[in-house]
C-alpha cells in the first residue's frame, strides 16, 4: 500500500470516529464527505490555488523531527449553523468573529485536529505533541500559506483534505480538514 493511500486510511477512520462521537454530543449529525490526497512541494500542490471567502479556520502545528501542521477551516456565514447544530442553539450573528464564536470554533476546531493528530500517533507509535490550537479568520489561501509558513519549504509533501458535513433540521454546512504531512513521515506511515 502506498503512503498517500495509508495516510488517506488512516485520517479517514480517525475523522470517522470522531464525526460519530460529535454526533451523540451534538444536536445536529456530522459526517464525512470527500476525501483527497495531493502531494510535491507546497508551490506544487493545491495550497496556493485556494479561493474563497474570508472565514474563520483553527490550526495546530507539530514540532520535532517530522514537523507537520493541520488546519480546520469554517465558514462565517455558517457560524450560526455551526452553533445551532453543536450546542442546540444558534448565536446572533455579527459583522466579525465574536469571543464566545472563537471559543466555540476553537474548541470543535481542537476536537477535529487531537482526532486527526492523535491516529498519526498512533499509527506511528510515535508521541506527538501539538501545539494549542489558535483561531484565526482570513482567506482560505492565505491562511493556509501561513500555515505552510512555518514548514521546510525544499521538501517534499502531502496535502490531505478531508470535507466534514454539519446537518441540523434542514440546515446543511461544511468544514475542511487539512493536514499538510512531510514525505519522510509518509515514509514511516508505510513501514506501518
């Protein structure tokens, strides 16, 4: 089996799991929609390409040896959605992210990535320990240029995007996982 389609396997049964535990906390059903795997240099793959409006996205890095980083991005106009199906009640929208909307997209946002961080561990026998998950809002492209910001730009990667599905009533939305994982972690991902 290659690497990107163990690194699929593996986010795929993670982010599984952890939908069907949102969905017993949840008012709302989360589920899994579309799953990709891209891989080169980050100027080669999707990254850059990435249009859309602003919104908000929570991401976490991996430091060590085998850096990665993993962002969730919403967004903003479904934040009253998002609110409504995860806690049973929606908050008033405003013109921008609010304290108690960060808080809440930070916390789910935190939930989404220990999943997706935690069966890499796993997978690997390996500890890795994330940093706190921070919130930000902007353009899709950019935040994700920023996250890759911090990684080796002259390696090689892989860039994992899995679709989460958010229904409540008849209100649908959807959030992106992104995981942006370094060929030498992917090579120990075949080893497994």
């Amino acid at each position: 089996m290659n690497a990107n389609r163990t690194l699929e396997n593996i986010t795929v049964a993670s982010l599984e799991k952890c939908v069907g535990r949102l969905s017993k906390v949840s008012a709302g059903r989360w589920s899994l929609a579309d799953v990709s795997v891209s891989r080169g240099a980050l100027s080669e793959i999707a990254l850059y390409r990435r249009l859309g409006e602003r919104g908000p996205a929570v991401y976490s890095e991996v430091s060590g040896d085998r850096p990665f980083a993993a962002m969730v991005l919403f967004q903003s106009a479904d934040i009253g959605i998002i609110s409504k199906c995860f806690l049973g009640f929606a908050f008033p929208r405003m013109a921008d992210i609010d304290r108690a909307e960060e808080l809440l997209l930070s916390e789910l946002g935190n939930i989404i990535l220990n999943a997706f961080i935690g069966s890499l561990s796993n997978a690997l026998k390996r500890s890795f320990i994330p940093s706190q998950p921070k919130c930000l809002t902007g353009e899709p492209r950019v935040l994700l240029e920023s996250l890759a910001a911090v990684l080796d730009k002259e390696q090689k990667y892989s860039l994992i995007s899995v679709m989460l599905g958010l229904q409540c009533d008849h209100f649908v939305t959807r959030a992106e996982v992104v995981g942006i994982i370094p060929e030498r972690l992917e090579e120990e991902l075949e080893k497994c």
